[in-house]
C-alpha cells in the first residue's frame, strides 16, 4: 500500500505517494517529475540513476525512498545550486559549464550522473589527480564519449584557478 513519502530534494520538502518498496529513482521521476536522474540497469551497474545523498554519490535505484527520507538529496536539477559562492545566480554549476566547453556529452544519457559523481569527487577531493578522477567514476558507464573528455572537463574544474 502507498505511503506518503517526505523527501529533501534540491533543497525544497516534498512529499510523495509510494510503494514502500519503491526506488528512489523511480519516486524522483514518477513521482516528482525529476526525470534528469536516468533508469539504465536497474541494478548499480550503470551510474545513470547517480544522485547525491547527504553530498555522497549513491545508486539512486539501490536506494529505497523510504530510506532517503532525512537526507539531502540533490539530483542534476539542483546541481546548479551547489555553484561556488559569489557565482551568478542564472548560471550553471562550473562542471555543467565544463562538460560543454569540452564536448563531453554526447547522447547525455549518462551524463547526469557524470556530473554528480564528479561534483562528489571535488567535493571530497578539489584537486584530484587523473587517476583519482578516473576512480572515482569508475561505476558511471559511458557508451559514447570514450570518457578521456570527461576527464578533462573535470580537471579543467579542479585545476588551481
Ligand atoms: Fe542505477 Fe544503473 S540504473 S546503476
Ligand atoms: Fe552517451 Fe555518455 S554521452 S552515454
């Protein structure tokens, strides 16, 4: 039986009618219409379904929404609001920004996630090496791009400015 659901998503409450067992990546795009979290495998093998909980990566389909309940979730609509301060309100977060000027998307099935992995990473760790880059999206699958373009928009962000 469905139960009402309350969610910290984006930095805004919100409630949702759900199915105890439900993903949290299916209540983010079925029931509040956040569809830039994407449904790959299903399973934790792609990363497309990546969010940010409590600013950590996570498999937003291995997450029960139950589970989420009490946590900051942010998903790719909200990135733009982790920008760094003094940043222009309009604009997008500095790894969105990346992600273009280096032509790291493609299709951009896997890129929400991409983008979320990364922005984890520099949180944890602002200056990564290229390997470190490289492990820290090692569970985000790109069937388009060959990935050395993600890389470097990541770098690019993560470089002494
Ligand atoms: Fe969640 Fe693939 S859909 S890891
Ligand atoms: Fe197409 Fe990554 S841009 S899967």
């Amino acid at each position: 039986m469905k139960q009402v659901i309350a969610l910290n998503v984006n930095g805004e409450s919100r409630e949702v009618l759900a199915e105890p067992f439900a993903a949290l990546v299916d209540v983010l795009r079925d029931g509040l219409g956040l569809t830039g979290a994407k449904k790959g495998c299903g399973k934790g093998n792609c990363g497309a379904c990546t969010v940010l909980m409590d600013g950590k990566a996570v498999n937003s389909c291995l997450v029960l929404a139950v589970d989420a309940q009490g946590r900051r979730i942010t998903t790719i609509e909200g990135l733009y609001l982790l920008r760094p301060p003094g940043e222009h309100a309009n604009r997008l977060h500095p790894l969105q920004r990346a992600f273009i000027q280096h032509g790291a998307v493609q299709c951009g099935f896997c890129s929400p996630g991409m983008l979320l992995a990364a922005a984890a990473l520099l949180e944890e760790n602002p200056i990564p090496t290229e390997a470190e880059a490289r492990a820290a999206l090692e569970g985000n699958l790109c069937r388009c791009t060959g990935y050395q373009k993600i890389i470097e928009a990541i770098l690019s962000v993560s470089a002494p400015r």
